[in-house]
C-alpha cells in the first residue's frame, strides 16, 4: 500500500510510505526557496513520487491533518495564508492591515474542527491533488495531535507507554496526554489552545520586534545569556504583590465598613492604583540597589561569574 501524508501549513512537505516503509520525506521550502513555506505541497509530492518511482494513480491513501476553522479558511482563501506568511516573515511594512491580520489569526486559531469545516477542507485538499494528478484516491483526514502522538509511538518500539504531545496549537488543542496500549491509542486529557504555553511564547517572540513561528528557538536561546534577577528583585512580581494587596485590602475594607462598622463605603480606584504603583516603586527601587553589582560590571564578567 503506498501512503501519501501531506502539510499543507506552516512549513508544507510531503511523506510517502511503501508497505510502512518510509521512502521519501521532503519539505516544500527546498523547492521554492522560501524559509518555512506556507503553499500547498504540489513540488514535494511530486519529488515524493518520483524518489519512489511510481505515478500518482498508484497512490492508495492520502492522508492530511487538521481541519479546525482558522485552517480551513487558509485552504478556502489561499491568500490570506501568505498574507499572514508576508506579515509574520516580516516581508510588509508593519501598520494596521499587519495588527488586523495577528489579530484575526489569534482570534479564530482555538476554535477545534467542526463536521462542516472538515468536509470544507476535504473538498478544498481534494481540489489541489486533482493538480498533481490524484483525483480517485482516499482521502483521510486525521486530528492534529493524534498524529503526533502516532508519530512518537511509531518509532518508541514499546509494547505500552504513555505518550505526551506538546504544540503551538491544533483542531482547538495545545497538548494532550494519551495511552497506548494493545495497538491502540486512548486519549486521557486535552489542554485547550486558549491556554496554549506555546502561543504565550509566540507572543513574547513577536513583542521582542522577533518572527513569530520562527525565532523562538533564538529567543530561548538568547534568554541563557541574561543575568538571573531573584525572585525578591523582580520588579513584575513587586506589580503583581501590589495588585493582589490592593484587591484583599479593598475586600476587607468592604467587608469591615459594611457589615461590622455598619458604615457608608465607596470604591476608590485613585487610591487603589495608587497602592500598585507605590508597591511596584518600592520593589523596583529595591532590585536596582540589590543589582547594582550587575548593572556596572560589564557583561562578559557577569556571564564567566555565573
């Protein structure tokens, strides 16, 4: 049986198997010369085919992953995939049209698959085959992270294990957990998109003036070169502390003045804020006097002295 799985997304390519034996595996970009390339994988599946030596009409299976909402319309409307590739890459000038796009790409990607976008996407995938010559062939469509779980258990040769899948995102999910045991695979948990660790990390990535999707692995790596800041020094926790404080403080002021104190109470934002800013003022204050130490030497000292 020959087995053709497809990524029509971010950083496209195409994979063939021969009776479960991997045969090919390649990545669009190496075609068209563009990093992490977004378009359908038409030169991959061809360069798959012909690594094989077989014709796309002997193809048996086709085998294609996620159908949430926000990939569906990027199969529907092709141009908004690489509007938001150019956008992201960086390629246009950064200004309102460049803000609307992230934030139309951030407000539809945790929406998981429904029956109606999977039979869009179906048709739309089926439509792009038909232009590499596979028009009679199976088409199946499978959840984003089921396949990475297959994928760790394909190559983990244990007769059971438990199987961890950590993304960005996909189908509406950000990680699952899984067991597999007896050729089977049993889902056992699912974090939601929406609490995506990754995404979170996608946007500390794109504050940064950094490709988001693509310079996260720098910016990981470049966190290794910081000066560590204690915990006591951390001048987000001083504003975090002030918060917290002020919103118990409020509480119990409300609490004591109506139902002790049997007193008129008024809420005073001015007051409460200005209770935040002192508090984060003060720990800040206190982080730069304990830091002055790092602050003055110069960095190759302070990183050969950790």
């Amino acid at each position: 049986m020959n087995i053709l799985g497809i990524w029509d997304g971010h950083d496209a390519g195409a994979v063939l198997l021969v009776d479960g034996r991997l045969v090919a595996a390649v990545n669009e970009e190496r075609f068209t010369r563009r990093k992490l390339e977004v378009r359908f994988p038409h030169a991959s599946i061809d360069a798959c085919l012909a690594l094989a030596g077989i014709d796309a009409r002997s193809v048996d299976v086709v085998a294609v992953s996620t159908s949430d909402i926000a990939k569906t319309l990027t199969r529907v409307f092709p141009s908004a995939k690489e509007r938001y590739y150019r956008v992201r890459r960086r390629k246009v000038d950064a200004g309102l049209s460049a803000v609307l796009t992230r934030r139309l790409k951030q407000r539809l990607t945790p929406f998981g698959p429904m029956r109606l976008s999977t039979s869009i996407s179906r048709r739309a995938i089926a439509s792009e085959l038909r232009r590499t010559g596979i028009s009679t062939t199976r088409l199946e469509i499978f959840d984003h992270h089921e396949c990475h779980a297959w994928c760790a258990v394909s190559v983990a040769a244990a007769p059971s294990c438990a199987v961890l899948t950590i993304d960005g995102l996909g189908d509406g999910l950000s990680a699952t957990t899984s067991v597999y045991r007896n050729d089977r695979l049993t889902r056992l948990t699912a974090s939601s998109a929406a609490h995506s660790l990754g995404v979170f990390f996608e946007h500390v990535t794109m504050l940064l003036n950094m490709r988001e999707l693509e310079d996260e692995g720098k910016v990981m790596a470049l966190a290794d070169y910081t000066a560590p800041v204690a915990d006591a020094d951390n001048p987000l926790l001083g504003v975090l502390a002030g918060t917290i404080g002020a919103g118990f403080a409020t509480a119990l002021s409300y609490v004591i003045s109506r139902y002790l104190m049997n007193i008129e109470w008024t809420f005073q934002p001015t007051v409460i804020g200005l209770g935040i800013v002192v508090t984060a003022a003060v720990v800040t204050i206190v982080g730069v006097l304990g830091s002055f130490d790092v602050l003055f030497r110069k960095p190759l000292a302070t990183l050969r002295s950790q």
